[in-house]
C-alpha cells in the first residue's frame, strides 16, 4: 500500500513557507492507519522493548496503538506544564529560540528497553531531547519510529547514535 498516498499536503501551514503533512486523511483510512501502525512496529517487532515513549501530541495516536500491538507499557512525553507530578526536562534548539520536553521521573525504570515513537522526523531536535530524558532516568533507547521523514531537514543526522526507522520519505 502507497501510504504517501493518504498525507495531504497543506499550504502555508503553520505559517507562509510551509507545506504541513496532514496525517488525518491517512488516519481516517482504517485499512491504511492499519498498515502504518504494522509498518513503524516491523522492525522492532524482534527486538526487547519494554516501553513506548511517545511525543505530544500527535506521537501518541501511533505510540500507543504501537504499544498495544506490541503488548508493551506506554508512556507520554509533554510540552512543559502540562504532567502533573514530578518530572524531569530536556530544553533543546529551534530553528528561532529553543523549546523543551518534560517526562515523569518514574515513566522508565532502570535498564529498561525504550522505542521513542513520533509522527514526524524533522529537524531531529524533539527526539534527540526525549532519548536524553529517556537516558537520563536509566532506560535504553533501542530506536526512534517515525511515520514520516522530512529528508531534506537531515533530522537523522542529529539522531546517528541511534537506531532510526521511518515509514514515508518526502
């Protein structure tokens, strides 16, 4: 199934200059979602992981029916001030000033195996914050999965140190 068939492009989103990947028109398709959600587990499916760890907020639709898939826990990674109980935080670069991440201190116990799971691979700066989160409170990032890649904000350079699995190329 071509699933670059079912993300529409939408101009000028969310300001002028940009063309938004709209992933609504895939996620409406049940026999396409299906095939997505199969197709960011594939190569992860023999590895050990114990926990999804997905990024706000659209990382959370592929994050936990991934979890469920794989039968493993589920946990969320937010913008701050939104987790209410103790958490640690990740700032980390934009293009024009930084942004941060923030994690429940107990969303990983130590020494277990982590797949960070977001919808969109683009300059790699979310990801890279969350595996740092994810390292700093003992767990092991055995990947990143991401529906789309973004190629030419080379996002996977900054991510090298990790194993990095993308469905849709643009």
């Amino acid at each position: 199934m071509d699933l670059k068939k079912f993300i529409r492009d939408v101009p000028d989103f969310p300001k002028k200059g940009i063309i938004f990947k709209d992933i609504t028109t895939l996620l409406k398709d049940k026999d396409a979602f299906k095939e997505a959600v199969d197709r960011m587990c594939e190569p992860f499916l023999n590895n050990k992981i114990d926990k999804i760890i997905a990024v706000e907020s659209r990382g959370f639709i592929f994050g936990g029916a991934m979890a469920y898939k794989m039968n493993v826990g589920f946990n969320i990674a937010r913008k701050p001030g939104k987790l209410p109980w103790e958490k640690i935080r990740e700032t980390y670069q934009l293009e024009y000033g930084e942004d941060a991440l923030e994690i429940h201190k107990d969303a990983v116990n130590k020494g277990e195996n982590v797949l960070i799971v977001d919808d969109l691979l683009a300059t790699g700066g979310t990801s890279l914050a969350l595996a740092k989160l994810v390292e700093k409170i003992g767990g092991n990032v055995v990947g990143i999965a991401f529906l789309i890649e973004l190629t030419f904000l080379n996002g996977r350079e900054k991510l090298k140190d990790y194993n990095v699995h993308t469905v849709i190329k643009f």
